[in-house]
C-alpha cells in the first residue's frame, strides 16, 4: 500500500494520477443532490481558525466545488489548505499536505494544465520522501485520518471503511487526541437511525475521549446523552453543558443539534425550544440556528402534540421551515416534506400540504431523493390522510428502490409489521411483495 510518485514514473500520467490518496480517486462518487448537501453541512461548520480539521474541509470543499462545476471556487478553496493547516500544525508543511497537493495535481489536469499538475505532483513525491509512513505497508497515517474524516461524511459502507482508517492512524500516532474524538463521534453518529445500543467498549472509549478532549464540547453532549440513555440523572449537567455551548462560536460543530436531540423528551421539549430561540436570538442571521430551531418546533408539532398545542406554535413552526427551505435551495427535500407535515396539523391547512407533496411528486428527483419522498408520503397519507391502502403502495415504491438506505429500511420495517398482524386487507399483497424483494 505505500506509494511514492517516483514509483510511478514509467506508467502513464494518467495511471500516475490514479495511485495518489486524495478526493479525486477514493471513489466518493455522490450523487449531485449529495454534494449540494454535503456542500451546505460543510459551509455550516464555518471557517473558525482553532477548528483542527479545516484544512480538511476546505480540501473537501474544494472537490465538491469542482464536481458542480465551481471551478474558480474549487481553485480558491485548494488554495487555503496550507494555510489552514499552517495555523493548526504550527509548520509551514508536512506529510497532511500530500493530500491536497494531490487534489491540485487533479484540478490542473481536469483543466489540461499539465505543467502545473506535474509540478504538484513532484510535491507529492517530495512529501512523500521526506515523510515515509511508520509503517512500511500502509499509508502515512496523516492520509488515514483525512482519508477517513473524508469517508465520515458519506455513505453507511464508507462510514465503516472510515472507522477502519481511524484505528490505523490511531495505532500509528496515538498522541492525536482530535482523531481519537472524531473516531468516536462518527462511530456513535452512525449507529443515530439504529436501535443498536452503544458497545460498552465503544462507551469506555467515549469516556476516555471526553477526558482527553475536554474542550470538545459535541462530545460532551454525546457522551452525556449515552449515560443518560443508561438511566444516569444527568439534568443539571445539560443545563450547565448548554451554558457553554451557546458562548461557543456558531458552529454545527459547537455541540448545540446533539444537545437539543438531549432535550427531544415530552417532559423537555419545551426547554429544548426555548434553548434553540436563545441562540437564535443572539445570532438572528446565521442559519444553521434557523434550522435547528426548526427542527424543534418539529418535534414540539409533529411527535409532540397536545390538544393544548396552540395555533401561534403551528405558524412559528411553519415560518421557520419556510426561511430554511429558502436558506438551503438545494438539499431541502426533508424540509419541505416536514413542512407539508406541519400544514397538515394547522387549521384549515391540509389543502396546503396536499399542493406541496404534488408538487414535489411531479418534480424530477435523483432515484434516492425519490426513495426518501416516497416513505415521507407514504406516512403523511397514513398519520395525516388516514388513506392506509395508499400509504401502503408508497411504501411498497421505497422499498422496491435498488438503493439501501434508513428509508428504504424503514418502509420494510413498517411494511412487515403490517404483515406480521396477519389481518390486513392487503395481506396477501403485502406478503407477496416482501417475499419477491430483492437486497440491492
């Protein structure tokens, strides 16, 4: 697996090009709605100096920019790695660069600058000489750790591949107490659409991570959400833990959507809302704050509702959705689903909801953004329409979807369910359906 530039030379540049680590050849392959998301989370995190994995970020950034088509942007993005990276490792290089001088190696060679390509490709072969991996067999493990934050960010398959890529860098450098944290806060992440329950050595190492990482505010909130999941009274403990975080910098990093996720109980969720208007009201422009505040008035309408729920609480929550499907053009698709939901719960607002999913319906959609409408629909004819037989056909439509996603998962979990009761009009359709379908 260890590679140098060098190695390579006989072959053509092309090939030479392909045995890099770097974005452009760890097939990432997103769809274009992906990146739009993906785009968004990352310009969420913000540009904060002290963050220890900007220099990544504007790597991704940057890659994600030159698969839309954002040339100029992707340049400009590659182009502040070094710097970044210079504020955090307090060196003007080091073997974290070979990562980026590969990207950059790539963006010239897309734009038939091959002279420059060349010359960031001579980097990487310097980089790669004056830093050789500890281990003989692997990659540097400054690749890893980027190679598996990177991964972090995609797909249930690559999140695996990611853990995997953090233990070797770990084993290889264990004094880096940032890849020990994001190890576990992507290994706990994952397991967020899961009834799984914490490993105990997952959870000791969480403990272990928050000592080293005092600092880390988001895996504080994680940790603390485990032990109370474990029956620990932890109460006061949030109430000083969200203290901090709102004098945090406005960050998806800063700890504060884990932190409301803690408050998501009927005896809590008032607070988690008051919480959310806090620290919209300290930072009324920033819309990441929008959007979790969104997500509360969410939880307080849709899973939360009581006759006593008043209609001001149904029109802030529609307000807000409304400002964030427009703060995020391109990756609201479970925004405006959630926003049909929440007309459907206001007085006299079902025609609204109905005009919206027909809407969305008649728009064209990649095949997993269609999957992930289908199960939306599907629930919203069930809870809100009561068209049970409907609801059941569009469950039937996520699922037979070749793609293996929490919402093709969760449409056959709904769909066996119904069978299992044994009593259902469409019993026999059901079954048949479950017994024909195929694991994509």
């Amino acid at each position: 697996m260890c590679f140098t530039i060098s190695a390579a030379k006989s072959q053509t540049p092309q090939s030479t090009l392909q045995a890099l680590q770097c974005h452009f050849t760890w097939d990432l392959d997103p769809s274009r709605s992906k990146l739009f998301r993906l785009r968004d989370k990352l310009e969420d995190i913000g540009d904060d100096e002290a963050n220890y994995w900007l220099g990544h970020i504007y790597n991704l950034q940057g890659y994600i920019h030159y698969q839309l088509g954002f040339i100029d942007e992707a340049r400009r993005l590659f182009s502040r790695v070094a710097e970044a990276f210079q504020q955090t490792r307090k060196a003007d290089e080091g073997p974290w660069l070979v990562v980026n001088y590969g990207n950059q190696a790539w963006l010239h060679h897309h734009l038939g600058e091959e002279a420059e390509s060349q010359a960031y490709l001579s980097k990487v072969d310097a980089l790669l000489n004056k830093y050789p991996s500890p281990s003989q067999d692997e990659l540097h493990p400054e690749v890893y750790a980027e190679k598996a934050w990177t991964l972090m960010k995609f797909e249930a398959d690559q999140k695996l591949l990611a853990a995997d890529y953090f233990q070797r860098a770990i084993r290889m450098q264990p004094d880096m107490v940032e890849w020990q944290t994001s190890y576990i806060i992507g290994s706990v992440n994952a397991l967020n659409h899961s009834n799984t329950e914490l490993d105990p050595d997952l959870f000791e190492k969480m403990r272990i991570a928050k000592e080293q990482d005092p600092e880390n505010l988001y895996l504080a909130v994680l940790y603390l959400d485990q032990r109370a999941k474990k029956g620990e009274e932890t109460a006061d403990e949030a109430h000083e833990l969200a203290r901090k975080v709102l004098r945090n910098p406005v960050s998806s990093y800063s700890g504060i959507k884990p932190l409301l996720r803690l408050y998501r109980q009927p005896d809590t969720i008032d607070e988690a809302t008051e919480l959310a208007e806090e620290a919209l009201g300290n930072h009324p422009d920033e819309r990441f704050l929008k959007r979790c505040a969104a997500l509360c008035y969410k939880w307080k309408v849709l899973f939360f509702r009581d006759s006593h729920l008043k209609q001001s609480m149904t029109d802030r929550a529609i307000s807000l959705h409304k400002e964030v499907i427009s703060l995020y053009p391109h990756s609201a698709l479970l925004k405006k689903s959630d926003l049909a939901s929440m007309y459907a719960k206001s007085y006299s607002g079902m025609v609204e909801a109905d005009r919206i999913y027909q809407e969305m319906l008649q728009t064209v959609l990649e095949p997993a953004d269609r999957q992930l409408l289908y199960n939306n629909y599907a629930k919203y004819l069930h809870f809100d329409r009561q068209d049970r037989q409907r609801s059941i056909k569009y469950h039937m439509k996520a699922a037979e979807m070749p793609y293996q996603t929490f919402y093709r998962q969760n449409s056959i979990k709904i769909l066996q369910k119904i069978q299992e009761r044994g009593w259902h009009q469409m019993y026999s359709e059901i079954k048949a359906f479950l017994d024909n379908l195929q694991e994509p």
